[in-house]
C-alpha cells in the first residue's frame, strides 16, 4: 500500500488548519467587541445609579458612629490587666493552703498572658482605628467637593 492510498481511506482524515465556521480578522474582531461589551454591560450594573449614589453620600456623616467608638479599647486592656494582676494576688493568697496551688499559679499565669495579649492587640486595633478614622475624614472631605453631606442632626 502506498502513503497516498493511506491518506485517501476514510479512516481519520486529513484535519485542516482553518477552523470550521472560518472565522476570519473581522469576526475574530466582532467577537471581541461583543465580548467587550457584555463585560461593560456586567460592570456597568454592579454601580450605583446617580440618585443612589448622591443619596448614600447624603447619609455618609452616620458611618462615623460605627468608626468612632464609644468604648476605647485600650482603656479597657488596662482594665483587664489590672484585674488580672489583682486576681492574681487575691486568687493566689486565698489558695495559699490548698493542695491543688500550682494549678492555680499555673491558672493566674494564663490570665496574665492572656491580658497581656488582649492589652497588646488592643492597643494595635487602637492605632488601626485611629487611622482608620483619618481617613474617613479624608475621603469626607473629598465627597463634600461634589456631593451634599447631611449633618447629623440635619432631617430630610
């Protein structure tokens, strides 16, 4: 048998460069535009329309009771801590006689630690807040340029 009669069988043929359909540039090209347009379309919907976004600003003075806590955080920690040294003291006293004073030492210690770190994240999320504060205050500003932001005792 020669190559030539081997490619005439109908076995698995010859397969051709060009896809089916020929897609040539100019639909390649319109397909990419449809494309295009279909992702504007997706991203276009997931704003806000003018009169949502004007409003949102309006009430943008209300998200600083969320930024600017009421409790402070580190004032607690120092709370926590000293209740921690005073447990201490008093659990570790109190105990003085029991059989059972090292699991208590060994319990005073873990809150200590565990105050200590508590005082230490807090003061890190203290410093997150006020930075975080700032850049409210910022990015308020900004929105003031363009957009009327309510005050908060001001009514509809």
């Amino acid at each position: 048998m020669k190559l030539k009669d081997i490619l005439n069988e109908q076995i698995g043929g010859i397969v051709e460069i060009r896809p089916i359909g020929g897609l040539n540039t100019q639909n390649k090209a319109q397909l990419l535009q449809m494309a295009k347009e279909i992702t504007q379309q997706e991203e276009d919907s997931s704003y806000m329309t003018k009169e949502d976004l004007a409003e949102t600003i309006s009430k943008f003075g209300s998200y600083g009771e969320s930024i600017y806590k009421k409790h402070d955080l580190k004032a607690i920690s120092e709370t926590f801590l000293n209740i921690a040294k005073s447990a201490n003291k008093v659990v570790v006293e109190e105990t003085a006689d029991w059989f059972d004073r090292v699991t208590v030492k060994r319990n005073m210690s873990d809150l200590g630690k565990q105050a200590n770190q508590f005082h230490k994240i807090a003061t890190e999320a203290q410093s997150l807040n006020d930075r975080m504060s700032s850049l409210y205050e910022d990015m308020g500003n900004i929105l003031n340029r363009y957009f009327k932001i309510q005050e908060l005792n001001e009514e509809d």
